[in-house]
C-alpha cells in the first residue's frame, strides 16, 4: 500500500464514511480511511431489531462498541454511566437507534447566530435533503435520491406506539405528521435509518457503493497514534495496526472524524491542547487550543416503566419455557434474513414526541422516546415479562464537561466527565419532564394496557422525590458533542470550515464541531456537517439555500 494520498480521514464512523465518499467521487484524488474497528459483518448490525445487542455492548456488540464509561458523576450520586460508542466501518451508526431526526431549525441558526457563516438551518437544509433517499420520496423538506434511506416506521408489530401517540393528543398536545418538516413540535412517528428492512449505516450507506474505486483505500482494524508535523503543518499520520506502526502522509489535508470523545484525545496526544496540559504529559506544543476537550454536552435521559396487561409487548418474542424463546430468535432472525420483515425490522420505537415543559419556550426542551418492551440497563437486562418504557430526554442542557487524558497509549478510552445535572435548571427540567410522561401515560388511551407503575413508582411524587429518583436512575442517550467546537472565541478549536486553529492542513469533522447541542438524535445532523464540508474541501461553492 502507498504511504501517500491526497486525503487521509482518521475515523470511519458517521462523519468519515461520508467524508470518504465524497472526496473518492473523483478518481485523481487519492484516500485513505483509517479504522480502529473491523467491517460490518455481523447479521445483527445489519437487522435493526439486533440493536439492543450492540447497544448492550455484550454478545456481538463486544466488537461494535467501545463500552465506555464515565468518570462518577457528583450529581448522579456519583455513579459511573455506561457510554456506548461505535467502533467499526460506520462508527456509531452501526449501533444506534437508527432515528433520523435533524434536531429544531432553531438550533443551526444559533450556530450561525455564534459567528459561523453558512450554519444557519436554510444553510445547512440543502445537505440534509443531498444526503436523504426518503421512502416518501423528495419534497419541500426531504430528499429523494441520495445515500442514505429513511423510511416511515412500523406500527403494525406493536399496537402500543399508536397508543402513545393517541394518548398525547388526548392530554392536549398536537399530532406532527413530520418531526422534520416545518415544526417540530407534538407527537408523530420516527422517521428511521432503515431501508428495506435493513439498518442505513454510513459504511452500507456511503462506502459500500465505493467497493470499486481504486483511489479509495480502507484500512480497518487501524488505531489513530498521532498526527506527525512539520512545524505548525499537518503532513500525516502515525497509525498501528497488527501491531506494528505505520505512518501515512497526505499532500493535501488530514481529516479527524473521530467524534466528541476520540476526536479531542488524537488532538491531544498529537500536542494540540491546552499548552500547559500537554507539557504535563511530556509532549511537545504544536498548538495552544485550551477549548480542546472542553464543551462536553450530552443529552440526559430518565425512563419510566410500566406493566402491560396485555401481552402485545416486544417480550413475547423473547419469553417461552424450556428455551421456547431462543427458537423465537432464531425463526425471527431467519425471517428477516429471507424477506426483510416481521420483529427483526422493528426497533421497538415507531413513536416520539417533542415538547416544551413551559409554554413560554420557543422550543421544545424534552424528548420522549416510547418503547414497547421493558428496557433498562442499555439493554443488557433482557424482557422478562410484558412492560412498556417511556424515556425522557433534555434536549438542551445547561451542564458542560470535558474530554482529557487517561494516558499516552490511544487505546485507553479518554476520561470522560459530563457533568450531568451540574445547573438547577436542569434538574428542573428534568423533574418536570417525568410529571408530563406520567400525564401522557395515565391518558385514557393507556387504560386496557396499563399496569402497575414500576418507575418511578406512586410513592415518589413530590418534585423532591422525582429528583432523587433521577438522580439514581438517569442515564446518558449517547449524543455527545461540542468537544472541538466551531467558533471564532478563544475556546472554539476549529474555524466555521473545520479547519484547526494555528496549524495548517488539519480539520476536525464529526460531532466534536457543534458548538451546541441540537435538539434532537446526532447522527443525521453528523452526516450533514461531513457531506457540507466535503463542498469545501474539494473547492466547490455550497448548495443554494431554497425556499420551503
């Protein structure tokens, strides 16, 4: 293999694997993608219904997921939160929910409102619909003909996400037939990354097509070391694989898609930081950024359980005496393998909402998340019985932590410190969000189907008592941002076009850029920021903004 390409993109997940296809497009431009992971083999990342398993991180997630953990958390009684991350040809598109939600108009033009020319939501519209192959074909808001598929969700497998969705217009709140299109508020479906039965990753979506370009070369199981300088000049990159190192060169530009938790580490092993941090470990400055690694924001998520009394959950097709439930799995898997259908296209969440827990908000602040099955523990606890979920999710959270150093060696996972629930406001709006579930859920639609109350349970009622009971209980919804953040301030690490402060042929391109976090799922607006980049780096003008 050539140690010398035009390009050289560290990171193949939901930002590198469109960076990848769209700088191949052109036959004279050499590429190459480095990923610590291996290839997307595995039936399970492929059927959507195998998401639990990965997002569990045991079974064949081992091998698509990073298992990180959290430093404990002061105001979650200091407990330590799982952090599942991507690994692999499609990085955390391999493993998520597969929602494709692009987050309020409002979001974007607050980036652009931050300094940051050609963020606004008309600007970056274009790239989303560029991007999108929608089942319903292309419109004012949605694209018809690019990589990646969306598709409405299934309702027929589970007869509780209509109730959901019934239950909150009856507690007053509006139906939105298109959580993406011109308002984002109220109950509606969830759009998904799912095409003919089939998980959308960015690897199937955008390299798979690749497979025959000879300009484009992947290496796989290819731990990023650092970034190799001469003089303030990006020229390369140090990576191991097989245990050997090797070094690669790129003429033209390197591209970091690690994402907001290994994007700031490469940086910072690479002596880009805060000086007198990177001098703590002994590595030379190459440039004094001290916003690196800093900006951390995560969604914080708290779910609610309940008994079904009737058995239309997702767990009839994992409960039965005497292993009568692994045959289930194993008839589900062979059905979806020969036609694409029944359970094992169904993620168990066809149903959402946005709302604002104060009418006075010009945004809505929470997200519900409704599932069909008793989930908990990320997935690793198993249904055992007929339960429904409700998550609750903040979308916009005061709180911010950081990303640093555990140590030189690039595969230890980073210290990783959020800061969950470190303003009072986020508490609040947290403890409001759980009394709106419990409303919705208590609607009439609920009635044949509701049970007992598991979480939090009718003896916690007083906002006091909600709050302990999240504080023991919340956990992360894997939307980590901000850490390299687009800006034009002394914390912000890259320009308004990726491009590294104080160092030449370097940019960063993943979810680390956002400056804040939007409100809503990341991936979509992940590949957003990657295909509008591209524009950039090839020397294109963007997209026209359109009317809609």
């Amino acid at each position: 293999m050539s140690d010398t390409f035009d390009y050289i993109i560290a990171g193949a997940g939901s930002a590198g694997c469109v960076l990848a296809n769209r700088l191949s497009k052109d036959p004279s431009i050499k590429v190459l993608l480095i990923e610590a992971g291996g290839t997307d083999w595995h039936p399970f990342v492929r059927m959507p219904a195998g998401v639990l398993e990965l997002m569990s991180g045991e079974g064949a997630g081992k091998n698509y997921n990073y298992g990180f953990w959290t430093e404990g958390q002061p105001n979650l009684n200091n407990r330590k939160l799982f952090t599942p991350r991507g690994k692999g040809v499609g990085g955390s598109s391999n493993i998520n929910g597969m929602l494709y939600i692009r987050g309020h108009a409002r979001d974007y033009d607050i980036w652009r409102q931050l300094g940051n020319e050609g963020w606004s939501y008309d600007e970056v519209m274009p790239y989303f619909k560029r991007a999108e192959r929608n089942e319903n074909g292309a419109s004012s808001f949605h694209g018809g003909d690019g990589e990646l598929g969306v598709s409405n969700p299934v309702f027929s497998n589970n007869p509780l996400h209509k109730v959901f969705i019934n239950a909150g217009i009856e507690a007053g709140y509006p139906y939105n037939e298109d959580l993406n299109g011109a308002n984002q508020e109220g109950f509606g479906p969830a759009q998904q990354t799912i095409w003919k039965g089939k998980r959308e990753s960015t690897g199937q979506s955008f390299i798979k097509p690749t497979k025959n370009r000879k300009n484009l070369t992947v290496t796989t199981h290819s731990v990023s070391n650092k970034l190799v300088f001469k003089g303030n000049k990006c020229i390369g990159i140090e990576y191991i694989k097989n245990k050997k190192m090797h070094t690669a060169y790129a003429e033209r530009e390197v591209l970091i898609c690690g994402g907001a938790i290994n994007s700031p580490q490469l940086l910072q092993l690479s002596g880009i930081g805060k000086g007198d941090y990177i001098k703590k470990w002994g590595l030379d400055v190459v440039a004094d950024l001290p916003g690196v690694g800093e900006n951390l924001q995560d969604h914080l998520d708290i779910l609610s359980h309940y008994e079904c009394t009737q058995p239309v959950t997702d767990a009839r097709h994992m409960m039965g005496p005497f292993g009568w439930g692994v045959v289930k799995q194993a008839l589900i898997l062979g059905q979806w393998a020969l036609t694409g259908t029944g359970p094992g296209n169904d993620i168990g969440l066809a149903a959402l909402s946005f709302l604002k827990t104060d009418e006075s908000l010009d945004v809505p602040d929470i997200q519900m998340h409704f599932i069909g099955a008793l989930l908990k523990d990320h997935g690793k606890t198993k249904p055992d019985k007929h339960c429904f979920s409700n998550h609750v999710c903040m979308l916009r959270p005061e709180s911010r932590g950081y990303i640093a150093l555990k140590s030189l060696n690039p595969t230890d996972q980073p210290l990783i410190q959020p800061n969950y629930l470190s303003t009072q406001k986020d508490i609040d709006v947290m403890v409001k969000g759980v009394r709106m579930s419990r409303e919705i859920i208590n609607q009439k639609a609920f009635d044949e189907y509701r049970g007992v109350e598991l979480n939090p349970g009718l003896e916690v009622q007083s906002d006091k008592d909600i709050e302990e009971f999240i504080r023991a209980n919340a956990e992360t919804i894997y939307h980590p941002v901000g850490t390299c953040k687009m800006g034009n301030d002394e914390f912000s690490v890259v320009d308004d076009k990726l491009r590294v402060r104080g160092v030449e042929n370097l940019r960063v391109v993943d979810a680390s850029v956002m400056p804040t976090l939007i409100g809503g799922n990341t991936n979509a607006p992940t590949i957003m920021i990657a295909d509008k980049i591209s524009d950039h780096i090839l020397g294109k003008d963007f997209l026209p903004v359109e009317n809609f």
